[in-house]
C-alpha cells in the first residue's frame, strides 16, 4: 500500500525537491514513492518540472480546473475498468478456510482500497478548498457527487460479486479497519 507515503510526501515538497531528495527524505521503497508522486501528479496534489534530465516537485496549493477534474476521473475510471475486469475474472477471493484472503484476492483489495482513499483526499480536498473560498461551492457538490459514485460503484461491485455472508463480512472489515486508520493531513 503505497498511500502511506502521502502525508510525508505533501510535507517535504512545500518547496521544489527532487525525486531522489524526497526518496531520501521519506525512506522506503523507491519505486513505490516514485509511483506515488506520479499518482499525486495525476491528483493534482503535486506540479512538477523538467530540471535537466531529473523532475522536481512542488506541493499545489490551487484549485483543479475543470480539465485537470475531468482527465484525473478519466485515470481514475480507467483505473476502476481494470478493477472490475478482474473482480469479474476472479471467481473468489477468501481461501478456502473462510477467514483469510488468497493472495491476489488481498492485492485486490489493496489496489481498490489506493484508489479509494485517492478519491477520498480529492473530496477531503475539496472540502477545504470549500472552506477557504477558493473553489465554489457548486463545482464541489458536483465534484464531490462524481467521486462518491465512482468510489459507490465499485464498493458495491466487489461485494455483489462476491456476495457470500463470510466473504462479504471480510471484505467490509478490511475496508473499516481502514478507514479508521485513515488521517489524511492535507
């Protein structure tokens, strides 16, 4: 699970940093933080620029546009497709003990859980943007409505499809042990 990294990331990029500086300064899985700054790239979280043959990132403190909304809900729905194809390809996702999930089952959660949480820090966002006066608040009724059917799509897909009382009870922990963990600082 690579949203780990955002707190630390939006913290030590207030001003530019380089990727190797912030690899350095965070710790971790290299490739994991990389793919996490281009994600926060596509969020809009983070504006980058060519410096040489390296990328520097700074943290974005402006509102989307309504371009910048519409190609990131394009990524994130493109994102949710692959989702879905493989919740349709995969037949289960608990072992056959009822009580753990089979290893590609978890990396699935996994993988919907990132995005998931990606759409709640663009709500969160918004919410704040709301506040400051910086985005109206229409655009974010309409933003936030978009991102709530995206993230209700695929929730109630994944517990459809496997829609065993065990299965569906392991899918709704996982997500809640989650969620109560989750503190975004943005």
């Amino acid at each position: 699970m690579t949203t780990i990294f955002d707190d630390k990331i939006l913290q030590v990029t207030s001003n530019w940093r380089f990727t190797n500086d912030i690899v350095r300064k965070i710790g971790g899985d290299k490739s994991a933080i990389i793919n996490r700054l281009k994600r926060l790239e596509e969020m809009n979280y983070l504006e980058t620029k060519p410096d040489k043959n390296k990328s520097v990132y700074k943290k974005m403190n402006k509102a989307q546009s309504e371009y910048d909304f519409l190609k990131m809900m394009e990524v994130f729905e493109t994102n949710q497709k692959t989702e879905l194809n493989v919740i349709k390809q995969m037949p289960r996702i608990m072992m056959n003990d009822g009580i753990h999930f089979r290893k590609k089952g978890l990396e699935l959660l996994e993988h919907i859980q990132e995005e998931v949480v990606s759409a709640y820090m663009i709500i969160i966002r918004l919410n704040n943007q709301e506040k400051s006066s910086i985005i109206s608040h229409s655009i974010v009724i309409e933003r936030k409505e978009r991102l709530e059917k995206y993230i209700e799509k695929i929730m109630n897909f994944i517990l459809n499809r496997y829609n065993e009382k065990k299965t569906v009870t392991a899918i709704q922990e996982y997500f809640q042990k989650y969620i109560e963990k989750f503190e975004i600082k943005i």
